[in-house]
C-alpha cells in the first residue's frame, strides 16, 4: 500500500514506468526511486510471473499498484525485494499476501518488518478482512516469518500451508 515504511524499509508502490524499469532497463530507477536493483531481484517468479501481470492490471487500472510494491534497502540504495497483495480486496475483502526478499538480504528480519508494517497499513483499510498467505511447507524461513507476524496455520495441502490473520476490529 502506498507510503508503507519502516525505519529502514520504504515500500514503493508498482507503477508501469516502475515495473518497465525493473524488465527491461533498470537505469531509470537511481532517478526514480533512488536506488538500484540487488541481485537476484527480480527473482525467477517475480519477473516472469508476477511482474508482467501486475504490469497489465496496473496498465489497465493504475491504483491497483497501491496494493504491492517493491522493498527499497535504505542504507545500501537498493531494491532488495517485493511485497503486496497477489490482488486487491475481493467481495468479501479478502487478501492474498505475497512477499519476496533476495538471497543476500534473507534472514536479517526484513520480510518480518516490512511484513508488520505491510498488515497494520491493510488494518487501516476497512475494505480488508481477512488477509492470508501461504507457503511450502518445507519453507522454514517463510513458516518463520508468518509466526512472527502472528499468523495462524490455517490448512495444509499438497505441500502447502494456508494461513491466516486474525485482524483486529
């Protein structure tokens, strides 16, 4: 959601020009948002999967970019991941969320605090209820990551974990 920061981690919210940057030439991006891109950002499922399909709904209604954003390194200048909802609030306010941290920057408690951040800004929002995730279940650091947050195991199947947020009224 647009202006999700903590102390070193701002979110910048996906635009087309942003997303074009991060496909195709990431020069733009020091004028931009003033930082570059980590390597290993994007990740294989980001830049082939999540990335272009942001990019056509972002294309199509620009505020959907509101909803996910990329993870900017304060201190290093650089886009070390991303964060958001795999899509904006159904009928029922329902949410998705999706997160990725490159390798250099994994277990440093970034996901964690962008995460906290990320789910108190969507508590704001009255159109949200509930917010859930999910993972392998072989991923210990993401089952970590999710149990700091506070979620609950919601099911499991096929290998993957549901869970949920019990998000305060």
């Amino acid at each position: 959601m647009a202006d999700v920061r903590t102390q070193r981690l701002p979110m910048v919210s996906w635009t087309a020009e942003l997303i074009d940057a991060v496909l195709h030439d990431s020069s733009p991006l020091e004028t931009i948002v003033g930082a570059t891109l980590a390597p290993g950002f994007p990740n294989h499922p980001v830049r082939n999967l999540v990335l272009p399909t942001t990019l056509a709904r972002v294309r199509c209604h620009p505020g959907y970019g509101w909803w996910n954003g990329m993870i900017v390194h304060t201190g290093d200048r650089v886009v070390i991941g991303s964060m958001g909802f795999k899509a904006p609030p159904d009928d029922d306010g329902a949410v998705e969320i999706g997160y990725d941290i490159v390798p250099n920057y994994q277990g440093q408690g970034y996901a964690t605090e962008m995460g906290r951040a990320f789910v108190h800004g969507a508590w704001q929002q009255p159109s949200v209820r509930p917010i859930t995730a999910e993972c392998l279940s072989d991923n210990l650091a993401s089952i970590r990551v999710m149990e700091k947050l506070g979620m609950q195991r919601a099911a499991e199947q096929d290998h993957m974990l549901d869970w949920a947020w019990t998000i305060p009224e």
